[in-house]
C-alpha cells in the first residue's frame, strides 16, 4: 500500500469516527424537534377549542340576559 493511500485511509477512518456519532446526533434531535412540532401544534389547537368554547359560553349569557329583560319589561330598553 502506497503512502498516500496509507494517509486518504487514515483520514477517512478518522472522519468516519466523528462524523458518524454526529449525525447520529442530528438525526435524534431532528425527530426530536418533529415531536416538538407535533406537541405545539397540538396545544395551540386544544387552546383555539377552548376560545372558541369560552365565546359560545359568552354569547349564550349575553343572549339570556337580553332574552330576561325582554321578558321582564316586555321591550327592550
């Protein structure tokens, strides 16, 4: 085996070594961040639900005290 062969190996060993525990790395923290992805998106639709929920609860009282005093006087005032 040739010197340079000998040296090209060496270094493709050597960046093999680091470069393979790295990219492990990135993959687990990119499926990570899909997860995190997920998890937001998730909160921010059950928190849509919930405002949504809050103004239907909103509107029915406004509608049953109008509905009150329209009964009570019989006119609005």
């Amino acid at each position: 085996m040739g010197r340079k062969t000998m040296k090209r190996r060496l270094k493709d060993k050597a960046n093999k070594t680091v470069v393979d525990p790295v990219t492990a790395q990135l993959k687990e923290l990119n499926s990570g961040s899909t997860d995190m992805n997920q998890i937001f998106k998730d909160i921010i639709i059950t928190t849509k639900e919930e405002k949504a929920q809050k103004m239907m609860i909103s509107e029915q009282k406004l509608r049953a005290l109008v509905d009150r005093i329209i009964n009570d006087d019989g006119h609005l005032l």
